[in-house]
C-alpha cells in the first residue's frame, strides 16, 4: 500500500476572523471555523487512518474533533501526550485493534508571534508600515519582535515530522496531522522540496485536506486539495 500523508490545517479562528495575529495564543474556532473542519471531515469520513497527530492548541484540536465526528470509523480515538507523568498515569491494558491513537504534540504549534500576539493586522500595518509586517509575516528567516520565524518554526517542526510521522509513512501507513498554517507550511516545505525563496508565497487554506501520496522508497508521487480551491500567493 503507499503511504498516505494528509495535513488539515484548523478550520478559521475566532481570531482569524477578527484578523488579529494568534500565533501561541489558544483561542477557539468561529462558526465558520467549525464548519470548515465538519467539511474536512466529510471529505475524509471513508479514509481508514492508522495515526493521528495533533497540534496542543485548541482550534487545531477542535478541528480534529469535528472531523472525528464524521470518520465511518468504529474505533475509538485515544489521545497520547507527551508529559511524562501523564504518559505514566494513562497506562493501560487494552486491545489496541479497536482504538485509533492520535499524538498531541507543542512541536507542531503554531508559529509564535512574539509581540505581535493580539494584535490586529491592519492597525500594526499602520503603525510599522506594510513592508515591515510583510517581511515578519511572509519571510523565511527574520523574527517578529521576541517571535519566531518561520525557519525557527521549522527547526522544531522538521525533527518531529523525521523522528514520529516519517517513520509510520515508511511503513506505509495512512498518517492525518491537524496542526496550524506555518507548522504545516514547514513540513510542506520539506515534503515538496519548496526553496526558501518561495515558501513565504504559498499560503495553506483552512479546513482544507491536502493529500500526499509516497512510493516504496518515499517519493512524492501525487498531491491534491479535497477542495475547488488551489494554494494561493498569500
């Protein structure tokens, strides 16, 4: 069987909606946001899923849920963390034939936005220019005030990605990852083989499957969008 990656990114924000940067903030999603992950799960209601990682913040984990709701999967999803005490305290003996594990994970979080957290777009737009906000939203390598960029974001997200989800795809396993748009950006970079250069440009929608196919030695052989729309020059 090849090996299936499919990567969702949250259905829309309360946040996305007020268009205020969210990055580490946990906020919840909009109706809209809700309704997007639903869609997401209908598309992918017949897809039998060996594993499931998730981002720890809320809008990731909501979207997740949603879907979940719409799976044609009779087990019963089990959330793994990665605390060690609570690693200790969920030990169970069950048959794991009826369960479907999913993998909480802070490397897959969203990109922190440092000071920028909470605030509108627009209004920093006016305050430090458009160029300027441009560059600490869209570049590959320069930091927001006390933030991330995206290549930090990568430099946790690339390591989970090769030491969790790779090693399920090499088996051949059908792997769904519900995290944010730059952790994903991040992965995508590396899947495709996205430059530095472009990477800034192509914008992730939300609620939007996208489904990657790999042969026996890991080549990318197919990627598609569950979805009339295309990845867009953000």
């Amino acid at each position: 069987m090849p090996a299936t990656l499919i990567m969702v990114r949250h259905g829309q924000s309360q946040w996305n909606l007020e268009n205020r940067f969210t990055g580490w903030v946990d906020v919840p999603l909009s109706k809209k946001g809700r309704d997007e992950a639903t869609s997401a799960g209908k598309k992918l209601c017949d897809v039998h899923f060996d594993t499931i990682y998730v981002s720890h913040m809320l809008r990731a984990i909501q979207t997740l849920h949603y879907i979940l709701l719409e799976l044609h999967d009779q087990r019963i999803p089990i959330f793994h963390h990665e605390e060690k005490r609570v690693q200790n305290w969920e030990y169970y003996t069950g048959d794991h034939s009826k369960e479907l594990p999913v993998y909480q994970s802070v490397d897959l979080a969203e990109r922190h936005y440092g000071k920028l957290q909470g605030l509108n777009k627009q209004e920093t737009m006016d305050k430090y220019g458009k160029d300027q906000v441009h560059l600490w939203r869209r570049s590959y390598d320069i930091n927001p005030p006390d933030g991330e960029s995206l290549k930090n974001t990568l430099e946790r997200t690339l390591p989970y990605y090769t030491s969790h989800i790779l090693p399920e795809l090499k088996q051949g396993k059908t792997v769904l990852v519900v995290a944010h748009g730059n952790s994903l950006r991040s992965i995508l970079m590396h899947v495709e083989n996205v430059s530095e250069t472009v990477i800034p440009t192509m914008e992730i929608p939300t609620g939007v499957p996208i489904v990657y196919t790999f042969d026996d030695s890991m080549r990318l052989t197919d990627k598609k969008l569950l979805s009339d729309e295309l990845m867009t020059k953000a």
